[in-house]
C-alpha cells in the first residue's frame, strides 16, 4: 500500500503557537530571574514579532521605581540584545508597580492600574502573574491576588499563574504549596514551569520516539541495556549560594529536570499530544519507579559535595561566600532508578548532575545491547562496541548513534563512528530560549509542556525517602575535588553492575 505525506496536516502541527492578547505582571521583575530570563525571552519574541499585538508588561517588586526607572533598567540588561531602536519600542511595553506583598494595597493598587493599562492596550481582561520572587511569595502573592479579586476569569479575560521551581522542599510542603494555590486557583489556571521542557531536544524526544517506526520496537528491556541521564556544571553556586545551600542538588535538578527527562524516555505512547494525555503517562511512569528501602540506599545512591582542587585555584563549596563551614549539602547526586513496568523490567537508569565538574554537559544516552553473537573471529560480543544513542541538549543541541562499520581496505577492520545530527547544522537558525517557547504556550493557554501537580507531587515521592535518610545520616557525604569529573563513588554505581559513565 503506498501512503502519502499529508503535508497539510503536517504544516497544521508546525502553524505559529498563536498567542492571545494580554497583559504579564511579573512579581519579583527586579531580580535574578527576571533580568537573566524573563525580560530576554519576551524581548526575543517581540523581535520575532511572535507577542501578540495587544500587550504590556508591568513588572512589580519592592523597590520604589517609577515607569521610566524601570524601562531604563530593562533597556539596560538587554543593551547587548538588539538595536537601540527595538529597545525603545520594547521598553515601551513595559511598566513598574512598587509595594510590599503582604500588604493588600499593594493589590488595590495592582487592581487599578490593570483597568488602566488593559483600557489602553485592549487585551481584553487577559492575565498572567508571573511568580518569579523568593518561593515562600508565593502563597502570599496568590492569596492577596485572590482576595483582590485578581484571580478570577469572571471578569471578562483569564487569569493564569506561573510558579517558578521549586515547588516545595518535600512532599509535605509541596501539597500545602498546591493547597494555598489552588483557594484561589484551579489546576487549569496553574502554569508550573520547568525550563528544560521548553528545550528544543527534551521536545524532541516525543518526536523521535513517536513520529518514527524504527525506535518504538526496540525501546525496551529485549534492546536496551541501560540508560544514562547527566547534567553537569561547571560552575559553582554563583552568587545563589543563600538559596542553594538550602536546596541541594537532589531538590535543584532531580526532582523537576532528571525526573521530567527520565520519564520522557521511559513513558508510554501517549494516545495524542494533548496536556493532559502526555501528562498522564509520565506521571503514570514516575509511579513506577521502584521506592528505595533504607538498607539498600548506599547500593544505589551517590551524594557528593566538591571540596577544593589539588592546584588550589577552585575553592570548596564550604569555601564559598555564603556556605556554611560544616554545611552537608549536597552538589552532587547520581542514582540508579529502576522502573518496575513491562517494558522497563531490569534496566537500569543511572542519573547524575553536580556543579563544579568537569565539562558543562546535559545528555541523555541509550546504551543497546551487544549482538547476540559475532561471526567475527576472536571477537566476543562484548568486544563490539555497543549502540548508544545520545540526545544532547546543552552545551549543543542534537542527536548521535554510534555504530560499528568497516574500514575501507582488504581485511575486515572496523571503526567505531557516529552518525550526528546538530540542530544548528541542519536548521540553521538558532533554536528558540526554552523560556520563549514556554512563555508563548502560556499566552496561547496550552498547558502540555508545564509540571501538573500529581507530576510534581510523585516526584518528591520517590525523593522524599531519599531526603529524610540523608538528613538523618550526614556519613554518606563524600566528596570530590572541584572540576573533577565527580566522586569515585559514582563511578563504583556503575562499575558495580560491569558499566561506565560516558
Ligand atoms: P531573587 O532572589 O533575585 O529574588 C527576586 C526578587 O524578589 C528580588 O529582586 C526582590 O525584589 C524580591 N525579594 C527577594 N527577597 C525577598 C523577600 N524576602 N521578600 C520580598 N521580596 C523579596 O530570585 P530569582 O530571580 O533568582 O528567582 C526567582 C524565583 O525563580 C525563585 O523562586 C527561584 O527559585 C526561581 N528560579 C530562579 C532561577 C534563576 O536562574 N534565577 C532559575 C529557576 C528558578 P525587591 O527587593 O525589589 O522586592
């Protein structure tokens, strides 16, 4: 049977996300996020003409800043970004509101000044309040909108919220967290962002795994011997170290970005790219996933903290302004994870990220198993590299299988070589800032590639054992020196089961 390429269909999948007209209040506009992230991403999109043509920014935190204070300081930390021109037409959709979060005349004032700006800009009523201040804002910030009658779609527009990670220290925490959110709140109004689903490669996955026939019979325990997942850092705790000695690594990375990447890898095939069928089968693997007992922890589980290099050039994380001297917070975690499903049984998911490595590198690495059997003389199975796929999302993004071929030349040699594919090689242009793709779905209300609550709530699950045993027992902690590729335990994780870290 012959088929056909529907391209209409396909360029219907591929139409511009189509952003509704609205207003952003973005709470906490004079800080880290905002200037490094936000304001960048909304400036990008204004450039590529993708915000839509009814829209203002009004940016509120503490600072006592008027309009024109503001805008200057937004043209300011986009200097480098575009010409002067853009940034005065930028600047201009942009306005301040100064107040103090716990104080309801800071959202009376709010209140007017929207009717205001919304009369002048027409669009329509339409919210989102971005919450990009300190995480224990946002109850606050969500009950004083709400008792202003701030969040309600009543009033003609919707209202959307986005809540910045963390979400929560614990499961505990993270229930009352979605408790004071959803008094004023519904779970359809609730926008919890991860960046690293808004990337390029991590979307890609869907694509590879779902819209091609050749992976989908091999993307199981018969294929697959094992799966490896590493974001690593070259940096230390920059000038978060208040925030991150609070966190560690295991609450930073793994709870939202490693456990998002591993069930993007491991779920089902959804029945359709819709929200909440996509989020129904990663919230149905991380169920899966085989709880951890206290006994058998050690086996599975790394913790590390950096400590100072041998030259004496990098200091130790205990070194850093700002870090306690005995802190046991962790800057490194490697775990095994194993999915307690059909298709999954016996493969191990080895997941790791630290700060202060090595190389900047985020990957994703499926590693096939050997042939069956060699035909070729002296070679054991063994001896023949094995396939391993690799989906690269930083520091470049792209994909590569390596694979085994013959050498030109009369005797049976073989080279080990990848196929690779670069997204900046093949679509040139350069692939849209995760936070530009994310902030666009937001306006166009699509909430697929945002955390649901059942997602963020049976992560901390499966790490929530995991933080009580490492906050009742501080002799895990090893350490490794800074700029090394991690703790020599890590590598005992796999070297246990006959394997190596990439
Ligand atoms: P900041 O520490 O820079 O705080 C943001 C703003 O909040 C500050 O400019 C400050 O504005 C206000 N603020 C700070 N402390 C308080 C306080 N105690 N009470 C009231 N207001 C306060 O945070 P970030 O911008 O780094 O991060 C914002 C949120 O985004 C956090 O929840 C963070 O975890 C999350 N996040 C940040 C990332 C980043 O790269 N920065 C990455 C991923 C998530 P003012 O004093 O003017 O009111």
């Amino acid at each position: 049977m012959r088929r056909f390429i529907t391209r209409g269909a396909r360029e219907e999948l591929c139409a511009e996300i189509k952003a509704e007209s609205c207003g952003m209040v973005i709470f906490g506009a004079s800080g880290d996020l905002a200037r490094r992230k936000l304001l960048p991403a909304l400036f990008e999109l204004f450039r590529r003409q993708l915000l839509p043509a009814n829209f203002f920014i009004l940016g509120g935190a503490r600072t006592e800043m008027d309009d024109d204070a503001f805008r200057r300081s937004v043209r300011e930390s986009l200097a480098e970004a575009g010409s002067d021109s853009e940034l005065e037409e930028f600047s201009g959709f942009c306005h301040y509101i100064a107040g103090s979060y716990e104080q309801p005349v800071l959202y009376e004032a709010l209140k007017s000044r929207l009717a205001e700006l919304e009369a002048g800009c027409l669009t329509g009523g339409n919210r989102i309040y971005y919450l990009a201040t300190p995480p224990v804002l946002y109850p606050v910030i969500t009950e004083g909108l709400g008792r202003a009658g701030l969040t309600s779609d009543a009033a003609g527009g919707w209202s959307r919220v986005v809540v910045e990670k963390p979400f929560g220290r614990d499961l505990v925490s993270a229930r009352e967290l979605d408790r004071a959110l959803l008094r004023y709140l519904t779970e359809q109004q609730i926008y919890r962002i991860d960046h690293y689903l808004g990337k390029e490669t991590v979307q890609n996955i869907m694509i590879l795994r779902f819209a091609n026939t050749i992976f989908e019979p091999v993307w199981n325990r018969q294929y697959i011997d094992h799966v490896q997942i590493t974001v690593a850092e070259t940096l230390g705790v920059e000038n978060r170290a208040g925030y991150y000695d609070q966190t560690g690594a295991l609450r930073d990375m793994f709870q939202n970005h490693m456990l998002e990447m591993l069930s993007l890898v491991a779920m089902e095939p959804p029945a359709s790219f819709d929200g909440d069928r996509h989020r129904d089968e990663k919230v149905k693997l991380l169920r899966a996933i085989r709880p951890y007992s206290p006994w058998d922890m050690d086996q599975f589980l790394v913790r590390g903290q950096y400590a100072q290099n041998s030259d004496k050039n990098l200091p130790a994380y205990r070194q850093e302004p700002g870090i306690k001297s005995d802190s046991t917070t962790e800057t490194y975690a490697a775990m095994q994870v194993m999915v307690d499903n059909w298709r999954w049984r016996g493969v191990p998911f080895y997941l790791r990220s630290g700060k202060r490595l090595a190389r900047k590198v985020s990957e994703i690495a499926i590693a096939f198993k050997p042939v069956p059997h060699s035909m070729f003389a002296g070679l054991m199975p063994e001896n023949l590299l094995s396939n391993v796929l690799v989906l690269a999302i930083q520091p470049e993004e792209g994909i590569a299988l390596s694979m085994e071929t013959k050498r030109p030349g009369p005797h049976m040699c073989m080279s080990s070589l990848n196929l690779q594919f670069s997204y900046r090689d093949v679509f040139g242009e350069r692939s849209g800032n995760a936070y530009e793709r994310l902030l666009l779905d937001c306006m166009a209300g699509d909430q697929t590639l945002f955390v649901r609550r059942d997602g963020a709530e049976v992560a901390w699950n499966v790490l929530d054992p995991i933080l009580q045993q490492w906050q009742e027992e501080t002799g895990s902690l090893c350490f490794y020196p800074a700029g090394a590729a991690g703790p020599e335990q890590a590598e005992a994780l796999l070297a246990k089961d006959g394997r190596a870290w990439r």
